[in-house]
C-alpha cells in the first residue's frame, strides 16, 4: 500500500508542477521573474515528493505541506496568513466576529483547562457555567493531556447540536454535569456605550467586522436621543478588521465627498482612493478619539483620518504602527490565504507603518522601526505637524503609572483571578458595578491570602542590584564585602505582605474589577472600570478646556 501511495505522490506532484507551471507562465506580464518562480516550484515539489516516499516515518503529506507554507509567509510579514480548510471556522470569526460555539474564555490555570469568563448572554453563561470552572471531560471523553486549543476545537460547533462538559467545581465534592447547545456566537464590536454625564457621550469599539459601522450608528443615535452634546470613541486595545467599516464609521463626523484613505498596492488595481459616500451622522459635534499601543489597522484609519481632518482630538497613547492592507483570496479545496496587498496612506499623505519587513535582517530574521532618518512630517488640515512611521501619536498624551511587579506577578499566575472566585463562593452578592469597592477588611482578606501563595516576582531595584553585584565581581570589588551586599540585598528584597500594602492603589481596582465580573460579566466590568479610567477622564476634562486649542491651526496661520 505504501508502495502505491507514493506512486499516487508522485503521480500528483507532477500534475501539480505541470499546472504550477502554466499558472505561472500565464501570469508572465506580472514578473519577470517567472522562470525563477517556475524552478522553485519544481524544487519544492521533488523535495516534497521524496520526503513523502522516502522518509523513514509517516510525514502526514498535509500537516507537512501547512508547515512549509506557513514558513514561507511568515518570511514576509505577520498579516500573510494560510487558512486550511480545517481553520475557515478562524477566518469567518475574523471577518464576522460570528463562530459556533457556547461563548465561553478558556485558559490553562495551574496545568488545568478552566473557564476563564462566561460571555454575557450566550450558552454558557445560560447554563450556569462559573469562571474558575475546571474542564475534565467533554461528551465523556477526558481532557487531560489536551491544550486549550485542542479544547476550543472541540467546544465549537454547528449551531444547535449538543456538547456535555464535565466540570470540577471549587465547594463541590461531585463533578457537576452541563448538557449545552452550541449557539451562534456574535461577539460584539461595539461591546458597551452609555451616557457618562448629562453630556458626554461614550462608545468603546472593539473591532471592525462587518456590523461595526452600524453598531456605531445605532449607539450614536441611542445616545444622542438621550441628549449627548459631546462623543468619547474609545478604541483601545481594538486591533482592526476591515477597511470598509472603517471608512463607514469616518463618513459619520465628516462631509460626503471627503477623502478617508488611500491605498497603493503593486498592481494597478489597488490604487485607490476611499471617499464618504454617504450623508454624514454629525460634522460639528466634539469629538474625542481614545487609542493605545493596542490599537491597529482600522483603528488608526480611524484616528489618523480623523486627526488629519481635523475632526477629532486624540488622546492616549501611540498607536501600534500597521499601515498594511490584507485582501483574502480563494484558494483550492475550500482553503483560503489572507496577504498583504497594498499600504494604506490617511489624507494627509502619511503612512504610518512602523515595521519595515521589506528589510528584515537575513542573519536573525528580525525585523527593525522605520529609521528616524526617514520619518516625514506631513501637515492636517489646519496646518498641525503630523508624522508617518510612527503608528498615530495622541494629541494629548496620557502617562499611565509604572505598573507594580507585584500587580503583574498577582495577574501573571492566577492569585487575583482565584481569589475572586474564592470572593464570589463566600458573598452571595455585592453592590451594583459602579460604587463596589472593597472593604479595608476585605483587602485585608486578600493580603492574606496572596501573601500565602507561592509566586515570586523581582523588582527594579532587585535587578539593578543583582547588575551590580556582577560589575562588583568582574572588577575585584566583591570580595571583602560579601556581607554589606547581602545586609544590603536583606533590606531591598520584596516582601509579599509590604508590597500588597504598598501598591494597594494599583492592585485594588483589577482586584475589584475581577470581582465585580463574577457578578455582573462583562458589562458589569466595563461599568466598574469607566469612572476610574484615567484616559477617559482626561478626555472629560479636555472637553471642558482644550479641545478647541488642540486642533486650532498653529500661531500666524488661518
């Protein structure tokens, strides 16, 4: 059988060369490079074909053939990406934001795959399932040994068939059961807004699937009935998604006709120009865009169009710097690929892509920043001095505080995450979202608790000690003061109770935060976090005085 199954290979890899070959030689106006083309492929294909005849174990010809190609598109950027037809299910959530499935976060915590956070509204959190809900089994079958990814396989889904968890439960002695129908899943691109005073409008965008242009809409006219005078667009953390939704939601504080962006590609036919085509929701009123290192692709077509039209102050931090443009195409057998095709340039001519993959390093494969040597000013509308190559930088900044070692070692492994599942067991209830804070007692609890878990985390201070003990040394100075360094290591060392006390103003609102979604999901979240977020009330703030100033042209121009 063996025997036939590589004649069957080599049958089939040469009727793939053989039409490989006159692809190429039918796209020939493309390149002139075809002949290349044409006798790489003849190469790869005999490499493949003699590792599938001849190599000592079973190569899995398509597990084989996934992996070179996926080797080959990460040689040119992040964004070129291959679907087989056994992940469409990846592309469809991608451009849907819709997936089969119970809605339900999944993680490894502690090496056990654990419901992380029901979502709000579907399956999962319908039947009762917890976070901190550890999976044993599925349809009867163990999930030990299993990844999260092997799991989130089998928990999505045809909508409306049937999938049984197997779940251990902290408080309770017997396994617990849930029979759940798979759903269609519809993750929210606009997951909450609401008015967040009299006048102040807010809208947070988590990304650009095909009804996130209408989600705006519907909440922008939602709170202008409400009596929204002034608009918060947060679009933190959101990562992007497709371009047209994102020239929609310009369109709706801009004049039809403007233009929105621009895109240049190697063929002809990706040089365009994208204009607002529609009526426009509200050109005068004010409008503040939030954005962070998070913030990607449509998100800066967004803030970027927007800030070069003068239209909108934006505020937070810089944006992550993607000014690349992916188009997917239809592959054979139902599999597709998702590759860059064009760079996009908002009005004022910039394109903001950080990262020069045209250039990576042959040796290490790294990729380096456009150089500073290179980046151009441009100018808005009103004349204010803009720059490409850098992602989109806020006019007005927001400097978070330097976050604790200890916040990030309590988020790192688990103890804030356990121990408000230990929280949500012990209190059958809590006040609503937006006014619950802790207790001093309460933290008191919790000090207690984390100090008695088992993490480690270093310090500023700690490392630079630890580098200077080592200059110490190579320089002969140690020796001779082995007991100062460690007195002095003793009183710098990090002790677990004093640091909880310590960076109580840090640690407290996740803690709160973590609590505050057992009770009342994700909504519930976003409701605690609003009123303490920082960036949003700097926002606030410049709506009251500043806004005007910053977008104002510079002094002697009008």
């Amino acid at each position: 059988m063996k025997k036939i199954a590589s004649l069957l290979t080599m049958k089939t890899t040469r009727v793939v060369i053989f039409f490989s070959v006159l692809v190429i030689m039918a796209s020939a106006t493309l390149t002139e490079d075809y002949f290349e083309i044409s006798k790489n492929l003849e190469i790869f294909t005999s490499v493949y074909r003699e590792l599938n005849t001849f190599y000592v174990d079973e190569t899995k010809p398509g597990a084989l053939m996934k992996t070179g190609i996926d080797a080959m598109l990460r040689s040119l950027d992040p964004y070129t990406v291959y679907y087989p037809e056994s992940k469409i299910e990846d592309y469809r959530f991608m451009t849907t934001g819709q997936y089969g499935g119970i809605g339900a976060l999944v993680n490894s915590v502690e090496g056990k795959i654990t419901i992380i956070e029901p979502q709000e509204g579907f399956a999962a959190a319908k039947a009762g399932l917890r976070a901190g809900d550890v999976v044993s089994a599925v349809d009867g079958k163990s999930v030990q040994g299993k990844t999260v990814e092997e799991l989130s396989e089998f928990l999505t889904g045809q909508p409306g068939t049937e999938v049984m968890l197997t779940i251990q439960r902290e408080g309770e002695a017997q396994p617990l059961t849930f029979k759940i129908k798979r759903e269609e899943i519809k993750v929210p691109d606009v997951p909450h807004y609401n008015m967040l005073d009299d006048h102040t409008g807010y809208v947070q965008l988590t990304g650009f699937t095909r009804t996130a242009s209408s989600d705006v809409r519907n909440a922008f006219n939602a709170l202008k009935a409400r009596g929204m005078h002034q608009l918060i667009l947060d679009l933190r953390g959101n990562g992007g998604g497709l371009l047209a939704e994102a020239v929609n939601i310009v369109n709706f504080f801009v004049p039809k006709g403007t233009e929105i962006t621009r895109t240049k590609g190697k063929l002809e036919e990706w040089n365009k120009t994208y204009y607002a085509l529609n009526e426009p929701l509200d050109t005068q009123m004010p409008l503040i865009v939030l954005i962070d290192e998070s913030s990607a692709s449509a998100s800066e077509i967004v803030s970027g169009s927007l800030q070069d039209l003068d239209r909108a102050v934006i505020v937070g931090t810089e944006s992550f710097g993607k000014g690349l443009v992916q188009q997917t195409k239809d592959m054979a057998y139902n599999t597709k690929i998702k590759l860059t095709i064009a760079k996009y340039y908002v009005p004022s001519g910039r394109c903001i892509q950080r990262l020069d993959y045209s250039h990576r390093d042959e040796q290490t494969g790294k990729v380096s920043a456009v150089s500073d040597s290179l980046i151009k000013p441009f100018k808005t509308r009103n004349g204010r001095t803009v720059y490409d190559g850098r992602g989109i930088s806020p006019d007005a900044g927001v400097e978070g505080e330097t976050t604790a070692h200890i916040l990030e070692a309590l988020v790192n492994n688990w103890v804030i995450f356990q121990f408000a599942n230990k929280f949500y067991r012990e209190h059958a209830a809590i006040d609503s979202a937006d006014v619950f804070h802790l207790t001093d007692p309460q933290y008191d609890d919790f000090v207690s608790y984390a100090a008695a878990q088992a993490f480690t985390y270093d310090t500023h201070t700690e490392q630079a000690f630890q580098e200077l003990k080592k200059t110490a040394q190579a320089e002969n100075y140690f020796q001779g003061s082995e007991k100062q360094f460690d007195e002095l290591f003793a009183r710098i060392a990090p002790s677990k109770e004093e640091d909880l006390r310590k960076f109580r103003s840090q640690i407290a609102p996740v803690l709160e935060s973590e609590i505050v979604s057992r009770y009342y999901l994700q909504s519930g979240r976003i409701r605690h976090n609003l009123p303490i977020d920082p960036v949003v009330n700097k926002a606030k703030d410049l709506f009251a005085d500043g806004y005007t100033a910053l977008l104002a042209p510079p002094a002697g121009k009008k």
